[in-house]
C-alpha cells in the first residue's frame, strides 16, 4: 500500500481557502434570497395576454404614374395649319389642339357625297327597270333574259351605293381626324411639330398626361400581401385607404385600387396600386413617393406596447411575472408594429402577465406589485417610485 503524498504548506492553505469560500457562499444564498423576497415590490402596470385584432399602418416607397397617359399622333397626311394650345397649360378631353389641312378632306368629303348622290340615282332607275320588266315579263312581252339583266344592273346599282355610302363615311372619318382635339384631359406636353410643317400618319404631335387622378404602384411582401387577401375575404378592396405622402407637399388621400395574384419571381413580393385624387396638380407622375395604406388589420394575434419590449442578452425581451410576482425577463420574437403596439410572433401564450409599465432599471427577479393597466403604456408615478426608494433605503 502506497503512502499518500504529502501536502506542503501551500496546498493546505489553497485547500482551506476553497472550504472556507465554499461554506461561504452556501450561507449566503438563502441570504440573497430573502434579500430578494424582502425588497420592496415596484407598482407597475402589468397586463394579462390575450389574443386580440389590431388595426395596422404600412407604408411602402412607390412610383406616381398615370394610366391615362395619351401621345397624340396624326391621323392623317397635310401640312399642319394651326395649334390651338400653349405647351404646359391643362386641356379638356374634347378640346381642339391641331388642324392639320382641313379644306383638303373637306373636299374630298364633297367629292363622295356626289359620288353617293350619283350611285342613289343609279340605283333608282335599276329599280324602276327592273319593276317594269317583271310586269312585262307577266305579258310575255319580254324574255326572261331580259329580266335577269335587269335584276342584275339592280343589284350593282345598290353594290354602289354601299360602296360610295362608304367611301363617304372614310373621307368623313378623314376630315374629322383633320382637327386633333384632346382624348382625355390633363396637362399637355411640349409640341414635337411646328405649324406649317408636313406632318404624315403616325407623326407624334404631343403627349397629354391626366393628372388627377394618379395611380401608384407599389410592392407588398408576401405575407403581408396574403394577409391582406385574409382579410379582403370579409371585406371590399375599395375600403382599403391610403394616403400619399410627398415632401413639403400636402398629403393626398386616396384608396387601394389592386392586388395582384401573383408572387414576383426573385422579389417575393406582390404588386399592388392605389388611386389619388389629385384636384389641383400638385403632384406630378414620375415621384418617387411613399404611400401609407390605412385599414389593415391583424387578427387573433398577440401584442404588448412597444415600451414593454428591451433588449436583452438573447435579444428582444419582456418582463414577465411569476407566481411569486417576481419578474422575468423573456425572449420574445417579434411581429409587425401596429401604431403603440408590438406583435409577438413567438415567446408568450394567453394568460402570461406582461409588465406594460416603463421598464426602465427592472432586472430579472425584481418583486411587482401589479397594477391595472389602462390600455395606454404606462410608467409607475413618481410618487410610487420615491416610495419604493425610502423604503429601500429604511431597509438598507
């Protein structure tokens, strides 16, 4: 049997040392503890968990544009006479902007009305023809050769008649297309022809761009956009609002106008538009704008005001209570923010008791004396916390 080894005078006293530190902390841990339990407990809001539906505000950056955009292009070959606008200034539909040779197509229109009044009496004489030869024909004074000639020059005459009926109706359609007037109203461009130029079919003449009201089109993320279709299942796209914001600029109120049903490749996203009105053309199409959409909403979800939320070692956190009305601190994953309140996503269940009040110098065993909570973020008084010092400093 071997001896055991000796121990110098170092290792007697490293060995006592950690006996002593040992014994130590074994008597003061229930200390700490009753510590704890005798601290006086901080009044603080507290609020029970439970699922609820909250109204929710996004916005999201977008491009104004206009659907109505129109760019005016000649209908007809002439020289062009007159414009009838100034560049920039805001035009009615149905206003008259260019006349391109009116007396040209004017003429042309007078030459087909003659032609159709030439082929009527064509036709009326290939009618009184061919009613005379039926009653000769029923005399056996004529063939009836003869009749079907005349049946046939009766048929030509209204073939004619068609045929000029249409040619007048093109040279109409021509003198009418000889006066551009607007499509739509908005504000028109600069002209891209002088008076007294040729201008040929297809010459782009200027571009009208309406300007009330706009279309905005915009991005959602995927799950925001299925939720929204969640909730259009109970109610109307229309009743969606939105308001655009444009800097230094008042704000335009508007309405969400379409959601699309398919999810872009590579963006995850879904597109969507609104409509603005915009009486007094203060916004132009082609701003790069954020829009606001109003009526959202989240349902059966579970949310604290956003003061109850810090941030701990793990992250986002709350300070939740014990049976002992103690306080502990709580990872939690977060949702979207709906206006004072957070979304929880993951860490809490209905019924937890969530510390609402402001949370300033609370730590993870800190007793609460729970107070209602209002419905609004509220901080414990100053009177409850000069309270709660003295009493802390009687006990020190």
């Amino acid at each position: 049997m071997k001896p055991f080894p000796r121990l110098g005078l170092a290792g007697l006293l490293v060995g006592a040392a950690a006996l002593l530190l040992t014994a130590c902390g074994q008597d003061d841990a229930p200390q700490q503890h009753a510590a704890a339990q005798e601290q006086p407990s901080l009044p603080v809001a507290v609020m029970e968990m439970a699922y609820r539906d909250l109204p929710l505000e996004k916005s999201y950056p977008a491009l104004l544009r206009s659907d109505d955009e129109v760019t005016l292009v000649a209908r007809v070959t002439g020289f062009l006479e007159a414009r009838h606008f100034e560049p920039g200034e805001l035009v009615e539909a149905g206003q008259p902007l260019y006349t391109i040779e009116p007396d040209l197509y004017q003429a042309q229109v007078n030459q087909r009305e003659a032609d159709l009044q030439s082929a009527r009496a064509q036709l009326s004489r290939a009618q009184r023809d061919a009613e005379r030869f039926e009653r000769l024909l029923s005399q056996n004074s004529v063939s009836r050769q003869q009749v079907d000639q005349a049946r046939a020059e009766l048929n030509v005459a209204r073939a004619n008649v068609a045929q000029a009926e249409a040619a007048l109706a093109s040279a109409t359609i021509d003198l009418d297309y000889a006066q551009v007037t607007a499509p739509v109203s908005g504000m028109i461009g600069l002209s891209q022809v002088n008076v007294g130029n040729l201008v040929n079919v297809g010459t782009e003449l200027a571009t009208i761009t309406p300007l009330d009201p706009l279309e905005v089109r915009f991005q959602l993320p995927q799950q925001e956009a299925l939720e929204l279709r969640r909730q259009l299942q109970d109610q109307d796209l229309t009743a969606i609002g939105a308001t655009l914001r444009v800097p230094g600029q008042e704000a335009l109120s508007g309405r969400l106008s379409f959601l699309g049903s398919r999810v872009g490749e590579g963006t995850s996203t879904i597109q969507a538009a609104a409509v603005f009105a915009n009486p007094e053309a203060n916004v132009l199409p082609g701003q790069f704008v954020r829009v606001r959409i109003e009526g959202l909403k989240r349902f059966e979800v579970l949310a604290v005001p956003e003061i109850a939320v810090t941030q701990g070692l793990m992250g986002p956190q709350v300070f939740v209570l014990d049976e002992e009305n103690l306080a502990r601190a709580r990872p939690v994953a977060l949702g979207d923010g709906a206006g004072p309140w957070q979304i929880i996503r993951e860490g809490l269940e209905p019924g937890d008791r969530v510390v609402v009040g402001d949370p300033a110098g609370l730590q993870p065993g800190t007793p609460i004396d729970p107070q209602p909570f209002d419905g609004l973020a509220a901080a414990p008084s100053d009177e409850a916390l000069e309270a709660a010092a003295e009493a802390a400093e009687d006990d020190a």
